[in-house]
C-alpha cells in the first residue's frame, strides 16, 4: 500500500512517524511548493530523490501511488481532492475537507461518477474509544440521550496576524478548524438510532466574538435535533478550554475526557444513581496511526467510503452544512451590534 503526502507541516510529519508502525504500508511520494521542506523531510523520513516532487503534477501523474494524504493549508483542499479525483487516488484529506458547503456538494458529485475512495481525516472517529462509547450508549447505560456538552479550544500564544488561523483568505478561524469536531461528535451521538440518513440540527444561541482579521475566534451554539437531543458546543483558538464531551441522559451521564486526541490507552467515565465506573480503552495503535491503518482496511475492501463510525461523505457534507450555517449566522450577529 504505496502513500504519496502533499504538504509538508506538522500534520504530514505525524503522518510520516505514523506510518511507520504499519508493515503493509509505505510513505512513497512527497510533494511541496518548497524546495526546502521537500529536501530537509525527504531525508528525514527516508523518501527517494525520484520521488521527492517539487510541486503537485508529478505525484499525481506518479503510477506506483494508490493514495494521497493532503495536509496542505484550510483553503487548497477543494482544488486538490478534485485533482485527486481526476488522477485516480485515493484521498484522506485533513479537515475542513472544504471552506463551504457549496464545495462539499461538487465533490460529492465527482466522488460519485468516480471510483476513488475518500474520507475526512477527523481521526478521532476512528479510533477504538469512539466505537466503544457507542456501544454504551446503545446498551442504554446512561438511557435515553438527551443534551450533549462539547468543547476543544486552544490559546493560541503568539498571535501573528497571518498566522493560518487568524488568515481568513486561508480558511483561518475557530469554526472551519476546529468546529468538525464538536459539531461531529453531536452529529454522531444524536444520530445513533438512526446512522443511514442523518438528522441535521438547527442552530440557535449563537454567540462569539470577531478577531480584528475578520475570522472568528470563538463560537458557541446550541444544536437541536428533531428527536428532541441538544447539543451545546463551544470553540476558540484564543482561550483553553475543557475539550471533553459530556452526554447526558435520563438515567446519568457520560464523560468523554480526551475526546479529540485520545491515546493508545483512554477512558470514559460512567455515572449514574447507582453507580460509578471509569471504563479503559485499550487500542492497538495510537490515534494516527490507527486511522491510517482504519483506511487500509476500507480500502483492502474496494469500499469507496469508510466503514462506520469513521466520516463518510455525507457524515462530512452534513457536518460542513452545519459549520457554514453557524459561521454566518455568529457574522451576521456581529455585523447587527
């Protein structure tokens, strides 16, 4: 199973370490718009001379790589997935998978006159924890759902205006980089009775504020489900938060306290009136390396899209929806105050 990498950040070096964990794998190809990154990662990760490309036509036209990780900039993902598609390649491509739900519909329809396979690489919905806390849930352990509370911020240290996250023409912001996974996991979680054709939520008690270059910098919203669950989210890349999910029910409540980044060993706590537990998820692989290996099965199967509760097409168009509608409706807001 033969990778190819266009973009060279940290993403692509987690990538690269990760890769390294799997024995039918091979990082084969690397491809940046610097010279630099595409010598100094190159040698640091073992990549031939031969397949070291400046620029992205070679790794697309490259016949010996079936797949192509994108872990480029917010806003260069729609352009290269459709190059993706038009190569042939199988795609995991970072979130945002697009800046709009406009774009998130063109590569559905590519997608679907295509016979490449692609998936959003929100990771944590492929590790084992996520499919052990649905199974609980399932199983009634806290009963009936009804709010989920969910965060992930960050204070960001040194803010520099063109800094990719305060950079709006770059798809910078709270909402586009880290809103998929709140948003995500409500989708998910809201959805478990009903995975096939997803329920999508109405937005209301919007609420942030504006950084000076125009993205925001946090965002909170209520999300509400037609089978009467809510979900209050929360993001920022100004302020730390919690970054933990809370799933309430008739019966007690869940705890999810490393939702997003969790580890080979992770948990979940358990309380209701009877009884307190902390279950332990012991994985085989750490979060990336798991993911990639989640996508080679997928892809050892012929599937086109991943296999459950990983994002497939629709789970990541329908979480784009949701993330455009909470953006503009936190501008428009703003712009009325």
């Amino acid at each position: 199973m033969n990778w190819g990498i266009i973009g060279l950040g940290n993403m692509a070096k987690n990538f690269a370490t990760s890769i390294r964990n799997l024995d039918d794998t091979n990082l084969l190809a690397i491809a940046s718009n610097s010279f630099f990154k595409l010598k100094k990662f190159g040698f640091r990760y073992g990549v031939k001379n031969k397949y070291q490309f400046k620029g992205y036509e070679n790794i697309f036209s490259c016949k010996e790589i079936d797949n192509i990780y994108i872990s480029t900039l917010n806003n260069t993902h729609f352009e290269l997935i459709l190059r993706c598609i038009k190569a042939k390649k199988n795609i995991l491509c970072e979130k945002p998978f697009t800046l709009s739900y406009e774009e998130a519909l063109i590569i559905k329809k590519e997608l679907k006159s295509s016979n490449v396979f692609f998936m959003e690489a929100i990771a944590y919905r492929t590790h084992l924890q996520t499919s052990f806390f649905l199974e609980k849930l399932k199983g009634n352990i806290i009963g009936k759902i009804e709010n989920i509370q969910s965060t992930f911020g960050f204070k960001t240290r040194k803010i520099n205006n063109k800094n990719r996250l305060f950079n709006l023409s770059l798809g910078g912001g709270s909402i586009l980089d880290l809103g998929c996974y709140p948003v995500s996991m409500s989708n998910l979680i809201a959805n478990i009775d009903n995975r096939y054709q997803e329920i999508i939520p109405n937005l209301d008690n919007v609420s942030g504020s504006i950084f000076k270059t125009g993205v925001d910098e946090k965002a909170n919203a209520r999300l509400t489900y037609n089978n009467g669950i809510t979900s209050d989210i929360k993001v920022s890349i100004t302020d730390e938060m919690e970054n933990k999910t809370i799933i309430k029910g008739s019966k007690g409540k869940m705890i999810i306290p490393n939702s997003w980044l969790p580890s080979a060993k992770s948990f979940v706590e358990v309380y209701n009136k009877s009884k307190s537990e902390i279950f332990t998820i012991d994985s085989k692989f750490d979060l990336l390396t798991g993911q990639i290996d989640f996508v080679n099965k997928c892809l050892k199967k012929g599937k086109l899209e991943c296999d459950y509760p990983a994002m497939n097409w629709e789970n990541s168009i329908n979480c784009m929806f949701v993330l455009n509608k909470w953006k503009d409706l936190l501008l428009k807001k703003n712009e009325s105050y």
